[in-house]
C-alpha cells in the first residue's frame, strides 16, 4: 500500500519569503569580485546601454545592494514570524 503524498500549496508568506531569500542573494553580490570581471559592474552601463534587460537587471542587484538596512530589518521581521508561528 502507498501512502498518499502530501502536497503542500504555495501561499502568498511562501512566495513573499523567496523573493527576500532573491533579494539577499542580489544584495551580497560583490561588485569587484563578481560582478566586474563578468562585464556587470554598474559604469559600463549608461546612457541607451541601461534600457535594455542586462542593464536593467545591473540596475536590481545595485538598488538591493543600497537597501541592505530594508533588508536586515525585512529578514528580521521574517525571523520573527516563523519563530511566533512555527
């Protein structure tokens, strides 16, 4: 006999917990380490250059990067919740 399988739905808290787990991964990208030697760093891109999807997306990880206080703060509240809620 085979158990049944247990199928768990994504909520809005699930969904909400992995795009900070995305902005913590963009926000620890090191500009001199990672992001420059791959062409990414954020002076190669200006003018026409910051409209296309590359550019666009340098511009995410940079503005992640600037809210890291958001983010500590974002990640504590986070914390919080699954300790209160299990």
């Amino acid at each position: 006999m085979n158990a049944p399988a247990v199928v768990r739905k994504m909520g809005l808290w699930t969904l909400l917990e992995g795009c900070l787990l995305l902005a913590n991964a963009l926000a620890i990208l090191n500009e001199d380490r990672f992001l420059a030697p791959r062409g990414w760093s954020f002076q190669e891109f200006s003018g026409v250059k910051r409209n296309s999807f590359k550019g666009q997306l340098i511009g995410l990880i940079y503005a992640t990067q600037y809210l890291r206080v958001l983010l500590i703060l974002l990640n504590s509240i986070c914390i919080a919740v699954k300790l209160v809620s299990g």
